[in-house]
C-alpha cells in the first residue's frame, strides 16, 4: 500500500546540515498495524511527518497505491494524523468536534449526522455526543481525537505517540482500545513511539530506528526472540550481554562453553533474555557458570536477581514468584546459573550507521 524508496531529510545547510533520515526504505501493507519505534532524535516523527506531508523530503519517493505522494500537500494526501495534543476545540460539543472533519471536506449534513454517531459508537462515547470535550477525561479526549480522525476514513491513519500524556493504568487501556479500532476500522496505521511496551502490545510489525536508519522491521516476537543487533537487542526488552570466543562452532564464556550453530569463529557477543537465565545446574543443554548474587529485587509478580560472573560481567535472572516460592536466595551468596541454548542468541555489536 505504502512504498518508502531511499526517503532521507536533511536539515540546515554547510557544515551545520544535520541528516536526520538516512534513504529510508520499507514497504507498509493494507491494513496493519506498523510502528516506528526508537529513542528520541531518531528520526521517527521525522518520517512521520514526511508521510503527512507537513515537510518535504531531501530525496526519496512516497509510492501511495501507485502514486508518488511526496510533492502533494497534506490536504490532498488521503491521510489524518493524531497527535500528542489533542487539540479539540473546547466550546464544541464531543459530536461537534468529530462532525468538524466532515464538515471540512463539504459533506451534506444527511450524511454527517449518522457517520458521526456510528464513529462515537465505535469508540464507546455515543452517550457523550452533546457533553463539551472540555469537560472529559484525558482518556476520553483521546478518543474524541481518534473518532475525528477516522470519521473522514482515511488510507492512513499517522498516531504520532498519542498516549504519552495519559496515566500508566489508562495508557495501557488505551492500547488494547487503539488495537480494537484499527481491527474493526480495517484502516493502516502507522504509529510513533519511543514505549517498547506500547509497540509491542499493539504493533504487526516494528521498525526499530536509530540515527536515522531502520536497524530491523519485524514482527514483535521476531524482534524479541532474535534482535538483529545488539542496539534493538537492548531497545526491546531487557537483555544479558556476554562476550566469548567461537571456534568450529563451540563458544567459550569464562569456565564455561558450549556448541552453537550460528557462531562463527574469534570474538563474539552472546545475548540472554532474563527469564531465560536458570538458577540451577540442572538445565540439560545449557551454558554453566558460577555467579554471585549482589541484589535482589522484589517486583510483585517476580524478582529480578543481579548477579555477577567470575570476570565481574553482570548479569540478571528473572524469577517468577508464584513458580518459585519455596526457593530462597540470599545476597553473597554463590550459585551456578544454567543459559540454555536455545535461549543464547549471537548479535552483532554493529548498528546501521551512516
């Protein structure tokens, strides 16, 4: 649907141009759920805003259903946004306020009236149609912001991190409530985001920024279960790093080693998810290394154990609770931790770069 071919932007001139996108390249399918995730100044709002076309590209070309979009003003472009600031009109009415986006394009007053109230349906606020949006909630506003937004029915949908201003318990609603809404829409959207949780919960696919290059699209399992470096590897979730040695396909980490297929030989980088990491000899094809306990940290629902290996690399083990409540651990103590292999991963200490 959507076709990004070698987009970059540059900013400023001489020697203070800054490249905030590096030729960009990707494709976005009909209907999915596509996130821009990365840290801040990485170059995803950047992109966004290309797409809405509030700025120009510096070369490349935005192929939407067959067309190049990149010189069309954003008022032509089949494209709404979402942004962090609701912007409502605040002596409106709720119906008022999404009516507004039909009421823009000339629609006749027979069909605003009933595409309206099937948008506030759809977003749960029918009940709300004649209540001022100044007198809503923010996680109510959000959604009067979104039911304006996709009233018009867009090709894309751009949510440029509309959660960020909600509160934890409300932002996690909201995402299984923006999920709900592109399922039933069937719309494209394409969200901005620096909450790993966030893209993980919501996304079909990822695309991990930084520097202003895309270090790995995937879907989130994939970007979680096999980072394509170590930059994503330590930007989705929590990750262990680990330095060792391969030759003919066994690795060596400290006293301990073991045989990975995919290793290849001199000086390699291993990554471990905590709740991967056992706290046992016991494992069967694992890793074993000797580890003192240095902290503990009750979370609730598990305990994160920081532990430090014998050339003083740290390393974390999740422990869920409720599995786990009759072992005890003590800090100082000496243990031997398991790291199976089909949990060791090898990275690429590399990112993308210019």
């Amino acid at each position: 649907m959507l076709d990004i071919r070698g987009l970059s932007k540059r900013f400023g001139y001489g020697k203070g141009e800054v490249t905030a996108l590096h030729e960009v390249s990707f494709k976005i399918a009909e209907g999915e759920f596509f996130t821009l995730l990365g840290p801040s100044g990485c170059g995803k709002t950047t992109l966004l805003r290309l797409i809405a076309g509030f700025t120009g590209p510096s070369g490349g070309s935005l192929v939407l259903d067959g067309k190049d979009i990149a010189a069309m003003p954003p008022n032509k472009r089949p494209v709404n946004t979402v942004f962090q600031s609701y912007a409502l009109f605040p002596h409106m009415t709720v119906g008022q306020n999404v009516a507004f986006a039909l009421e823009a394009q000339g629609r006749p007053k027979s069909e605003i009236e009933p595409a309206v109230e099937k948008m506030l349906t759809l977003v749960q606020l029918l009940h709300l149609k004649n209540r001022k949006s100044s007198e809503l909630s923010g996680g109510q506003q959000q959604r009067v912001a979104l039911a304006r937004a996709l009233v018009a029915r867009p090709r894309i949908l751009l949510l440029d991190e509309p959660l960020s201003a909600l509160d934890m318990k409300l932002r996690k609603d909201m995402q299984i409530e923006l999920k709900r809404l592109q399922r039933e829409t069937g719309l494209t959207f394409i969200f901005v985001t620096h909450d790993q949780e966030e893209a993980l919960t919501m996304s079909d696919r990822i695309a991990v920024m930084s520097g202003g290059h895309v270090q790995q699209i995937a879907t989130p399992r994939e970007l979680y279960d096999r980072p394509a470096n170590r930059f994503v590897a330590g930007f989705i979730g929590e990750s262990n790093f680990l330095s060792a040695n391969a030759s003919g396909g066994v690795v060596q980490v400290g006293e301990g080693s073991i045989a990975l297929a995919d290793a290849k030989d001199g000086a390699q980088t291993l990554m471990i998810r905590p709740e991967h990491v056992v706290l046992s000899a016991n494992a069967p094809d694992a890793l074993q290394l000797q580890a003192t306990v240095t902290q503990l940290v009750f979370f609730g629902t598990d305990t994160h154990v920081h532990l430090s290996l014998a050339d003083g690399t740290k390393l974390v083990a999740r422990v869920q609770n409720a599995l786990h409540a009759g072992q005890t651990l003590s800090e100082g103590e000496r243990i031997t931790v398991s790291l199976p292999a089909k949990a060791l991963r090898v990275v690429k200490d590399e990112e993308i770069a210019a």
